[in-house]
C-alpha cells in the first residue's frame, strides 16, 4: 500500500478486502488486514525507525509518543504550542560542528524520526543550530520525557538517531496498536 488516500493501489487493496469480506473469503480480522498488507508489530517498528517524517506530521507523532511515555492513552501533549527540534540541523551550512555525521549521512538522518523532538519556542531558538553540547542545557530544563532524556548524551551520532529512533518505534507500537491485537 502506498499509503496515499485516493491512490488506484490503495482503492483496489480496499476493494478486493471488502469484496473478500462480503463473499465470506475473509473471514478474520488478520485475513482482512492481510489484504489491505498492514504490517505486523515487527515489520512497523522496522518502518518507524527509519521513517523520514515531514514537519508537520512529526510533531502531532512526537506529541502522540509523548503521551504514551507519560502513560496517558488521551492527548494530554500541547504538541501544537511546541516547536520541532532538529537535532541534528535541518540545513547543512554548519555541518563541520557535526563530525559524527558525513554530509550523505546528514542528508538521510536530518528528518529521521529519531532526529527530532519537542521544545518550547525560545527554548528551542536558544538552542539554535549550533553543536550538540549547546543544546544540551535546552533538553534538559524540557518537561518532556521525550526531550529530556537527550541530556544525558555526550555526544550525538548516527548511531544516537539509530538507538533513539528504535526506542521510538517501540512506544509507537502502544500509540497505534494493530487492530488484531484488541480483539
């Protein structure tokens, strides 16, 4: 599945499971998301972590994780009154404060799942698009357990964006369970 409203693929993956369904050849909640190929728990994670997220989209997701960190199953994050953190900065121009990370590497992790976080406005212009250890003190006055934890790191590297995106990914399987899995 593409994963785009409106797209031929998508349309026929739902109309095949929806005439499966109606002749009785889908009887099952898994043979039904079979069709439409929704991933299991396994094969999600693996695409979280390596999901490359849009703005946009990337604060409404951190904001949804946020509130499963804190144990809330409501929206309780005002993911809308915070500013998204690029880690690792979105542009280039100062990629030499960045060793850890080729320019190919900075291309690929830039808007990672695992490169971004929340922070308030000012806090977050404070932070700026400096090195790593000048961010450090606006993640650690964060109230977010999401951001906070970034603090604790001495450094931040491909492998960080790795570990952190994985560890996201695990909190994204409690935000949206598979549908199977509430039966």
């Amino acid at each position: 599945m593409t994963g785009k409203l409106g797209s031929g693929e998508d349309e026929a993956a739902y109309f095949t499971a929806a005439y499966s369904v109606h002749s009785r050849h889908a009887r099952t909640t898994e043979a039904v998301l079979a069709l439409l190929d929704i991933p299991d728990d396994t094969r999600f994670k693996q695409a979280f972590a390596t999901l490359n997220i849009e703005d946009r989209q990337a604060r409404w997701v951190l904001g949804r994780l946020e509130d499963v960190m804190e144990g809330s199953t409501e929206r309780t994050t005002l993911w809308d009154h915070m500013t998204l953190e690029h880690i690792l900065p979105k542009g280039s121009t100062r990629l030499a404060d960045w060793p850890g990370f080729t320019a190919e590497q900075h291309r690929s992790y830039r808007q990672n799942i695992g490169n971004l976080t929340l922070l308030r406005k000012r806090p977050n212009e404070k932070a700026g698009d400096g090195p790593f250890i000048t961010k450090v003190p606006a993640h650690a006055a964060s109230t977010l357990s999401i951001t906070v934890g970034l603090a604790k790191l001495k450094a931040w590297t491909p492998r960080n964006v790795d570990q952190r995106a994985g560890d996201l990914a695990e909190y994204a399987i409690a935000a949206w369970p598979l549908v199977a899995t509430r039966a």
